[in-house]
C-alpha cells in the first residue's frame, strides 16, 4: 500500500524541478545541434546540393560513436571534458555535458531520415525554378520535414527523461537520484514509486504534444 507521509515532498519537488532543468536545457540544445548535424549529414551525403565525402564520413563516424555508447558509460567517459566545463562532476548543470552530447547524435539520424522522405521532385522543382541552396534547404526541406521533426524531438524528449534518471544514479540530481538514494537505498519504495508515475506523467504529456503538432502540421 502507497504511505504518502513516507514521502519528503519537499525533495520530491526539488527533485523534479531538477529533471526539468535538466531535460528542457538539454532538448532546446539538442534539437540546435542535432538538427545541424542531420542537416549536414544529408547535404554532404552522394548526390546531394553539398555532396562532400570527407566531411559525411567524419559526421557520420561521430554520430554513429555517440549514439552507439550507452548513456551510462558515456557519462563517465565525459567526467574529465565535464568537470573542466562545469567545474564540478556532481549536480543538474553538470548532467548537461553528456545529455546533450549523447542525444544530440540520436536526433541527427532522426533529421536524416526525415529529410531522405522528402520527394526528391520537390528539390529537382526548386532547382529548375532557380531556387539557391540556401533557398531549398530553408524554404523546401525544412518546411517539408517539419511533420517529422516534430516527431522526432518528441521521441529524443522522452529518451532525454530516461537518460536524466541514469545521470542522477551517479549525483546529477533530479528523480533519478531521488528514486536510486532516498528510495532504493533507504529501502522505500513509495519514493520510486512515486518518482516513477512523475516521470511517466512527463512521458504521457510530451507523447500528446508531439502527435498533436505532427497530426496538426502533417499535409499528407
């Protein structure tokens, strides 16, 4: 049975301001640099308005890297590059460096893929009508993609939830750490409880946004 006052709801609160934080600054930096990254890797790819097979290689081995290291792993990997960021190892802002480092790559192929659905017809039309590369990738194939953008960002949100209770495990903070110290340690299990059902409130909410602006934004 659920024994709410074995519950601090201050440090539950706490708690989930930090996942907070920690998710929306590393999605608003995620969804920039992802999104640069999957640019690029789709215009430097064979046959595309950038084609350049040195700089696709190198992107793709990046990408492919870091979105191949579990997040657990990469995190410890990242301590020294943190620590000489952030200055400290330990708490939200010190989380960022690896959040965003290991989703960023994962989103990357998601703008990949999304820009590969788009008809290549639309582009060879652009073309013919003397639109310039700058013209076709801001005017065409982003607003084409848009659907599957949106899509995509909603899935790595929800990734970036998971990666940020991994990240409290080793003193990040957040609902992570509150469920693995105050609820597993401590042996009560109403915390992991309850910091379960707030993470999977955030899943349920970013989930329903996401379809929402992709159904509402699909002209399919």
């Amino acid at each position: 049975m659920l024994l709410l006052e074995n519950v601090n709801w201050v440090n539950m609160w706490e708690a989930t301001a930090e996942t907070v934080y920690m998710s929306l600054i590393a999605l608003l930096f995620t969804f920039i640099f992802g999104t640069i990254l999957g640019l690029l890797l789709f215009l430097t790819a064979r046959g595309q308005l950038w084609q350049n097979k040195i700089v696709h290689s190198i992107i793709a081995a990046y990408v492919n890297i870091f979105r191949s290291i579990p997040f657990i792993i990469l995190i410890v990997l990242l301590v020294p590059f943190t620590s000489a960021l952030v200055g400290t190892m330990l708490g939200p802002s010190a989380a960022l460096p690896a959040l965003i480092i290991g989703a960023a790559p994962f989103y990357a192929r998601m703008v990949e893929i999304a820009l590969r659905e788009i008809d290549k017809g639309v582009i060879e039309a652009s073309k013919a009508m003397g639109a310039s590369n700058s013209q076709i990738i801001f005017k065409v194939l982003i607003p084409e993609s848009v659907p599957a953008l949106i899509s995509g960002i909603t899935v790595t949100a929800i990734a970036l939830i998971g990666y940020t209770a991994m990240a409290g495990v080793i003193g990040a903070g957040g609902l992570g750490d509150l469920a693995y110290r105050d609820g597993f340690q401590r042996n009560n299990p109403d915390i992991t409880l309850i910091a379960t059902m707030i993470v999977l409130v955030f899943v349920f909410v970013l989930q329903f946004i996401g379809d929402y602006f992709t159904n509402k934004l699909d002209k399919r």
